[in-house]
C-alpha cells in the first residue's frame, strides 16, 4: 500500500518534508546529504529501501512512499478554466483537466527510467504511452481544492496528513 502524506508548505520545504516523514514515520536515519536527484530530477534517498515520488503546487507539499516504484503528481484546481483537449479527452471543467494532467504527470514520474513523453500519454481509455498499455494503478482524489493522483505497481493507499 502506497502511503501519501499530505503537509502545507512551499517547494523549499520538500527536504524537510522527505526527512521528517522517514524519520518518523520509517525509524530511518537520513540527512539532507542523503537526498538526491537522478539524472531525470526525481528524488530519491540513498540507502532508502523506499520509493519516493515528492510534488508541490501553490503551498502543498505531497509525498509518496511505496515499497515499489510510485509517482505523485499534485494541482490545485484553477479558476480560469478554457476547454482544449489534453492526453486525448476534452475537459467540461478545471477539475477534469486537473485529474487528466495529474494522472498523466504521475505516470511520468512513475516511468521516469523509461524516457516517457507527455505528449505521448493517452488517458481516452486505459491510459496508454504511444499506443501501449499501462498496467499500473491510477489513484486519483480531490482533497479541498486539489487534485492529487498517484501511479504505482501498489494495491491501495493510505492518506496522512503531515505537520512538520
């Protein structure tokens, strides 16, 4: 099960964020030094035995921890919404749009390693990546005025809100 802690913050916080939920919540002991960013700017932790994906948006801070691969994505949903088509739909509202540019994000961060293109995705119906099916889960929910999705090889999550 996928884990999701939830805090209020800006994106300088993300370390601090990453530190105090490992901490806490896994009995691990990492510092700052111990935070790294791959080769693609995703996050990870030396001598984690944890996958992390770590996102922001308008002073949120989310972070998913997972013992198999996982991607998060976040967005407040936005007033001044203009229907185009995205990831192959066409959004009636900001809130659809907001669940398609989530799912697709994560899916990004989820298949960092394999050099997945955006423009690529397709959430019409399973989503796919340039005509092939994705097998991974898509959670998606809406939380005040976000919406955060998920994608993982994991069954489930668990929400946690996180004061830090």
């Amino acid at each position: 099960m996928v884990k999701i802690f939830l805090s209020k913050g800006d994106k300088s916080l993300i370390n601090e964020l990453v530190l105090n939920v490992l901490k806490t919540e896994y009995s691990l002991n990492v510092n700052d030094a111990d935070i790294k960013k791959d080769c693609d700017g995703k996050l990870y932790v030396n001598a984690c035995p944890y996958n992390i994906s770590v996102t922001h948006s308008k002073g949120n801070l989310a972070m998913a921890v997972s013992t198999k691969k996982v991607g998060i994505d976040m967005e407040v949903i936005k007033t001044d919404y203009k229907p185009r088509p995205i990831f192959g739909v066409t959004p009636t509202n900001a809130e659809d749009y907001a669940v398609l540019w989530t799912k697709a994000e994560s899916l990004v961060k989820l298949y960092s390693e394999d050099k997945f293109d955006l423009r690529k995705i397709s959430l019409a119906g399973a989503p796919c990546h340039d005509g092939v099916n994705l097998t991974a889960n898509l959670y998606t929910f809406t939380e005040d005025n976000l919406v955060i999705s998920v994608a993982t090889d994991e069954s489930g999550y668990e929400l946690i809100y996180k004061d830090f």
